[in-house]
C-alpha cells in the first residue's frame, strides 16, 4: 500500500513537472525552434530575453500592478472583514455574499464588463483599469481570507485596547493587524501571485502600456522560438525561489 | 445609529463602493448591452432577445457552450480524482517534516506563467514533441495529442490538480487520523470507513475546490486557444471572435450573460458544501 | 500597512499621471510586423521621437479600438488595404498629399488607387503586401499536387491539413475553387461555398492562428497549410528549407495592408513623415523582414537593400507571375462579412 502510494506520488510529480521541465530544456535550445531534436545549448535566448526592452517594461508594469492592486485589494478587503466581524450590521450576510460574489464569476466577464463601462465611461484602457479589474478579483480573496482569521481571541484584545482609551485608527493598527499578520502576509502574498499571472482582464484593459503576460502573448502569436522558452523559464525560477525562500522562513519561524 | 454601527458601515464602505463601481455595474451593463442588436457594423441599442434566440437556436453557438461544459466536467471531475490521492498520500504518508516540502513541489509550477504553461503543453504533446519521442522509443505511437480536446483537457488537468491538492490537503490535515482509526477499531472495513468517514469529512475541501476549477475552466480562454488547434469551439472562444472579428459586443454580452447564469447554477448545485468564504 | 497602502497609492497616482502625451511621440495602432524594433528604431533616433504602438487584428477590431479612443490618440493606423475606404468612410483617417508619396516606385498593382484614393483624395498607402495560397513541406507532399487546389480534399492528405483561421482569405481560396472570383463573392455564392468549406474541414487537422499554423508545419503535425503563403513560411525558412508554397492554378488571394494618418492626429505632421518613413526604400526593406512576418514590399526600390536570399524567399523573381494570377481579398458589406463569419463558426464548430 505504502509502496504503491508513493508510486503514485512520483507519477503524479512527473505529470506536474513535464511541462515545466520541457519548457526550461528547451530554452537552452541552439536552433530557431522549441521542439526536439535537441541541437544543443546555447544562452542565446536568455540574452535575447534579457535584453529585450518591450519584454522587461512589462515586467516592471506586472510588478506595479501585481503589488499596487493587492495593497489595495488587502486594505479593502482587511477593513470590510474586521467591520464585518466586528459589529452586527442589518444585512451583513447579503453585504457577504456581495463582496464574496466576484470570486464565482469568470475573469473574462469581469474584463468584458469593465471594458464596456469604462468605454462608456470613455476611460481609456490602461494600467490604471487593469488594476482596478485586480482589486476586483483579489478583494474577495483578502476579505474572506482575513474574515476567516478573525477570532474570538482577537475580538477580546480589541476590546481590552478600547476599554483602555484607544483609538479605532490605533486599535486597527496596534492590535488587529498585527495579530492578523500571517493572513495579511498570506492575502497579499497570493493577491500579487493571482494579479501577476493574469491574462484576460489585462489583454482587454491595456493598450500601449500591458503586463507581462500580455507580452508574452503577443511574442507567442508573432512565431515559435525558444525565447518564449527563455521568459517562461526566467519567470518560473525567480517566482519559484521567491516562493521557497518565503517559505523557508515562515518554517524558521514557527 | 450607534458609533458603532457608524463605525462598522464606514469600515464595509469602500470595499462595497468598489465592488458596487466595478463589479455589479459593469454586470448591469453588459446585461443592457445584451439585448441590443447590430445593424451592419454599428451597435443599435434596445431591447430584444435576438442575440439569446441566436446562441441557444443556432447550433453552431449553442455547441460552445455544449462543449465548455462537457470540457469543464470531464476537467473537474479528473482533477479531482487525480488530486484526492496526490493530497492523501501526502498528509498520510509523507512524514511530518517533509510534508510542507512535499505539498511545495507539487505545486510549484502554479508559478510559471499561465500562458506559457499551455504553450509548454503544446510543446509536449506535438507530433514530434517529447512525449510522442518516448513513446517511439517503446514503439508505440505517434499518438495525434495536440490540437485535440485531450490536449486543452490535459493542460486544463495539470492546472487544476496543482489547486485541487492544495485545497483538499488543506481539509485533509485538519482532520484526525483517530477518525479512521475509531472507526475501523468499530469494525469497519478500509473502504466503509472511506466512504463514511473520510469523505463526508473532507467533502466540503473537494467541492470548494471543484467548485473554484469549474468556473476558471469554463471561464478560461487562452487553455483552449493555445492547445485545442481549433478543433471546436468554447464559450470564451466564441465570446472573443464575436467581439474581435465581428466587434459584435452585444453578442459577446449575451453569451457572457450565459456563461455567468450556468456558473451560478454550478454554484447553487453545490452550495450547501460550500466554504467560499472559508477558502 | 498605512506606508505601503500608501505608497501604491502614490504609484497608481503616478501611473494615472503618466499617458499625458508629450510632443515628441508617434501613436500608431498597426499590425505586428511594425512593433520591431529594427523598424522603428531608425525612425525615432532620426528625429527624436518615441513610437508608441498597438497591435490589433481584424478591422473590426481596430475600430472597436478607434471607437474606445479621443480625438488625437492615434496618429497613424495600418489597415487592410480593402477596408481602407470603410474606414476612411466612418471618418476615421485623414487625407494625404499624394504628391508626397513615392508611388511611382511602387508595383504598378499595388498602387491601389481603387482602394487607397477615395473621391480624388489618397486615405492611405500601400505598404506591404504578400499571398493567401498553399504552404507545404515539399519532402511530405508531391509539389506537383499543389497546383491543384482539388488534391486538398482528394483524401490523399487528410489528417495532414492545416487551414489557417481567418475567414476572409480561406472563403476566397475556396471561393476561387469554385470559380468564384472573390469579387463576386457575395451572401449568395456563399450558399455554394459552405459544402466544399466542409469537406476541406473534414480533410483537415486543425484551424489555427499564424504560430499555431507555423508550429504544426515545423514540427510536422500537418503538411500543408491552406491559407499560407510566404508571411508563414519565410520565418522558418532558414530552419525548415523543405518548406515551401505556391499559387495553384485556381489562383490565390493577394493580401496587402495600407497605413493611413489616422483623423484628428495630435502631431499630423510627425504622422505623415512616420508614413513617409515606411514607404522609404529603407523603411520598405527593414518591413518586409519584419520579425512577426515577412512580406513583398510595395516599393520595387525596396529590392536595392534587400540580400539575394530575401529576395529568394520573398520570390522577388517571380511576382510579375505571381501578380497576375492572384486576386485581391473579398470585400463584403455588413451583411455579407457576417453570413461569412457565421459560415466561419459553424465550420470551426461543426
């Protein structure tokens, strides 16, 4: 039993990593073409990648919205949970239910959505909405996230703040956000991941200025070539070794 | 109203504001939009059931939808297959220690970019691509993957097993192995106290999880775009060639209208296990 | 949280700030060959200019992004040739001098006054252009078969066939199959198209964009690709030299993209030298090898700055030939374009 489990384990990690695996050998490809045969290594591409203005400008437009739109979407979402959690308000399960609702809809909705209203609106597309269209999708996230941390435990010691002459401001800062850090850190941590690697919202909201995946796209569409290969594999190590770094951490931590 | 009511309205504000501004009023929008008609190529506002009449009466419409659906099951149901083993022999078998590192790995390639993951499936599954490769090594194949529902199912799979093992490992550990244990020192046979125990337990984890797959699946375009060759339609397929190629909005609002309502019936068909705000 | 909730709100502020568009830039929604940088680089270094681009496929799409924008965002646009007269009647490209364009170096056919000069005056200017044929791989396929677009669907290379997905091309290639010369192609010869359509489907393995399309012909996954023509292949060219095309002898569509100085420019000026730049010799040579897709240039002087291998691949040669068997693209009115769009879907989802 205890055999044939971790057989599955070991077929189930080749399944994950096959893609990842073919895309970063295939980066190192010397030749114009992503697919076997092998021809050889080469850090060409990487280079070329590296060098590539469009290519890095994105990358810093993914990062400012990626981070821009997740500290928005956490502060959004951190006070509606802790007003939510805090006072008993008529109608809190519907107000619940709505800032929850977005997460069950699809991102290409919400794009096309906002594309309609903004044009209306005659709100160019930009970086700007693509971020709104973020906040959108990650602050049902942040809300719920941070509405599940919140405890009977952390309600007394707001409480015990405000007896002592607090202020809500202080009693925000001093007391609930710190004792809800690792939801907070946690929140934010995957509203940048969500944000990052979004496509649809940002192919429809942007124009001159587009995220990386954006990028991406419209380098795939323009031909094959082991450069797409070089960006993929460039994204994945880094985001990768983010993700355990962050994770070594946390477990020295606790 | 108590300060602390005025306290509490004040903290809820903004984030409903936003969610009111960007969320229910772009819907409300292109709910309007999708009673409007073309007429040539300009947008001619009003109300009719024309383009709704159009994506459930003509086939070659209503077959997108047809096949989101049965893609985004087939999806669902796989992932959630593959995945329940994944997440069980990780919190059952994987020592302590090991267990955070392991339930990383299976993970980790949720960090490459999402466009690129489908493409790097479309470098796998081509007809001289690294699979087919192996296979000729044993003799067998070439196997014709790419450009075929198997190959968007595939790369759909791979996406959502990675999710899947997430949430139902998450479910898994918070439960007791005494569970089992209690229940099988009652007599109960492996599969009894499976199918009595562990998966009533660990069934909201899977349906939050299936849940959260279908409507990024069915809602999903670039998956199909990159990897199905074209070979059939899906919904967000459609919805893009009536806006792209045709500029036709009110058509693409009607079946995003659509594909939102076969979302929300998802939802009500498994919304007593589900713990969306618990995620 | 209060510094770094306000630091993003200091940078969302700083981006909201940002698209205030100062003199020295050019905004140009275009096709993909113009975002290379080989392209415009030697124009914005020449005069000190940064060209902002968009890329967008498909008029409809283009005017959908011409109808989201203000007066004065856009200051040149690409167009495909045949819809430079729709675009230029909804009032969206401004008229050019004529005299300040060298089409006298232009092919003689791809002067386009028909398409391009509206009522006597010039909207736009032809400035790349190519064919919608039949790409193989010459070791896989019989060259020989390629001349006749009826060995397609004869059942020797079913499963082997790649169409590429744009319907306006590959309704005129089938439409030229049946002798329908794409002039004629109106809703009513379309009812008689819909059944050869199908049985190419049927023959074939997969609908797809330019990569997917170039990504099956390399690596095999189809032999031919209906639609294709020297955009496709000449990529590939120095990896692949088994890949080849041709026009059969039922014709093939000739595909041509125009740019035009888009109504309202902010800097009409800049604008039209950006066009001038494009038809140059120079800009003509350095667009026909653009990195998204290559492409005849209109302006035979082009041929001076161009290698003897470019000039193989473009079949430099042969376009006297090649010219005058081709056709230009379908033009339909509203009506029409949709019948074809819809005859497109149901053949994709058949």
């Amino acid at each position: 039993m205890k055999r044939l489990s971790f057989l599955y384990l070991a077929l189930a990690y080749a399944f994950i990593f096959l893609p990842v695996a073919v895309l970063v050998v295939f980066s190192f490809q010397d030749g114009r073409l992503p697919v076997p045969p092998f021809q050889g290594v080469t850090l060409k591409w990487y280079e070329k990648v590296l060098s590539d203005e469009g290519l890095m400008t994105a990358l810093g437009h993914s990062a400012l919205v990626a981070f821009g739109s997740s500290g928005v979407a956490l502060a959004l979402g951190f006070l509606a949970a802790h007003g939510l959690a805090r006072v008993a308000l008529p109608g809190s399960l519907l107000m619940r239910g709505l800032l929850i609702a977005p997460m069950t809809v699809s991102y290409l909705i919400i794009g096309l959505g906002l594309l309609t209203v903004f044009n209306q609106a005659g709100i160019k597309p930009s970086l700007v909405a693509t971020g709104i269209g973020h906040v959108v999708i990650n602050l049902p996230l942040c809300f719920a996230i941070c509405f599940a941390a919140m405890g009977d435990h952390q309600k007394s010691a707001e409480r015990a703040a405000r007896d002592l002459g607090a202020s809500e401001v202080q009693v925000l800062w001093h007391i609930s956000a710190p004792m809800l850090a690792p939801a907070l850190a946690a929140a934010f941590f995957l509203s940048v991941t969500f944000s990052w690697d979004e496509f649809i919202i940002a192919f429809l909201l942007t124009r001159f200025e587009v995220t990386l995946p954006v990028e991406i796209w419209s380098m795939l569409r323009s031909g094959l070539s082991p450069a797409t290969n070089a960006i993929g594999s460039l994204v994945f190590l880094v985001s990768a070794l983010v993700v355990i770094v962050l994770e070594t951490l946390m477990r020295r931590k606790a | 109203m108590s300060r602390e009511d005025r306290l509490g309205w004040g903290l809820v504000a903004p984030a409903l504001l936003w969610t009111a501004a960007f969320f229910v009023l772009p819907f409300l929008a292109m709910l309007a939009l999708s009673f409007a008609h073309m007429e040539g190529r300009e947008v001619v506002h009003g109300f009719s059931f024309g383009n709704y009449v159009k994506a459930f009466g003509d086939w070659s419409q209503l077959k997108a939808l047809v096949n989101s659906i049965e893609i985004t099951l087939t999806v669902t149901v796989l992932s959630v297959l593959l995945a329940w083993p994944l997440a069980a022999t990780i919190a059952w078998s994987v020592p302590p220690r090991w267990q955070r590192a392991a339930l990383l790995a299976a993970i980790l390639p949720f960090w490459t970019s999402y466009v690129v993951r489908s493409y790097s499936w479309a470098l796998v599954l081509g007809k001289t691509g690294v699979l087919n490769r192996g296979f000729g090594l044993i003799g067998l194949g070439p196997y014709e993957m790419a450009s075929t529902r198997f190959a968007t199912v595939i790369g759909f799979t791979h996406f959502f097993v990675m999710l899947l093992t997430l949430t139902i490992y998450a479910n898994l550990v918070q439960l007791s192995p005494n569970y089992l244990r209690a229940a099988q020192d009652l007599g109960a046979s492996r599969l009894r106290a499976f199918v009595h125990v562990i998966l009533p337990l660990t069934l909201p984890g899977i349906v939050t999880g299936a849940f959260v797959t279908f409507t990024l699946c069915i809602g999903d375009y670039i998956t199909p775009q990159i990897l199905g060759g074209n070979n059939e339609l899906t919904l967000p397929q459609l919805i893009m060639l009536q806006m792209g190629r045709g500029g036709n909005f009110p058509m693409a609002s009607a079946l995003s209208v659509i594909l939102m309502a076969v979302v929300t019936l998802a939802y009500a068909a498994c919304a007593r296990w589900l713990r969306l705000d618990r995620l | 949280m209060t510094r770094r909730f306000s630091t993003n709100l200091t940078a969302l502020a700083l981006v909201l700030a940002s698209p205030a568009l100062a003199e020295d830039q050019l905004n140009a929604l275009v096709w993909c060959d113009h975002t290379d940088p080989a392209l415009l680089e030697p124009f914005e270094k020449a005069n000190n200019v940064k060209v902002n681009v968009k890329e967008y496929e498909g008029t409809a799409a283009g005017m959908a992004i011409l109808d989201q924008s203000a007066p004065g965002d856009w200051d040149v646009m690409v167009v495909d040739s045949v819809d430079v007269a729709r675009v230029a009647a909804a009032g969206r490209l401004a008229p050019i001098p004529a005299e300040a364009l060298p089409t006298a170096d232009f092919f003689p056919e791809l002067v386009m006054a028909a398409q391009n000069v509206i009522d006597g005056k010039t909207y736009a200017v032809t400035e790349k252009y190519g064919y919608n044929t039949i790409s193989f791989d010459k070791t896989k396929v019989d060259p020989a078969d390629m001349e006749d677009m009826a060995a397609l669907t004869s059942g020797k290379y079913d499963g082997k066939i790649g169409i590429y997905d744009y319907y306006l091309p590959v309704l005129g290639l089938v439409g030229l199959g049946q002798g329908v010369a794409t002039a004629d192609l109106n809703a009513g010869a379309l009812a008689g198209l819909k059944e050869p359509l199908m049985a190419l489907r049927k023959a074939s393995r997969q609908v797809s964009d330019v990569v997917s399309s170039q990504t099956a012909l390399a690596t095999g996954e189809v032999d031919i690709v209906v639609g294709g023509g020297e955009w496709l292949t000449a990529v590939l060219a120095a990896d692949n030299p088994n890949l080849d095309w041709t026009i059969p002898k039922q014709g093939g569509l000739r595909w041509s993209q125009s740019i035009g100085v888009v109504e309202g420019a902010a800097n009409p000026d800049l604008a039209l030298k950006f066009v001038q730049y494009i038809v140059s010799p120079e800009g003509q040579a350095a667009l026909a090898q653009s990195s998204c897709y290559w492409g005849m240039p209109a302006n035979m002087k082009a041929g001076d700055l161009l290698s003897a291998e470019a000039k193989a691949t473009l079949r430099w040669d042969q376009q006297p030939d090649y010219l005058a068997r081709a056709q230009l693209y379908p033009i339909p009115d509203a009506a029409t374009d949709t019948a074809m769009q819809d005859l497109w879907t149901e053949m994709l989802n058949q």
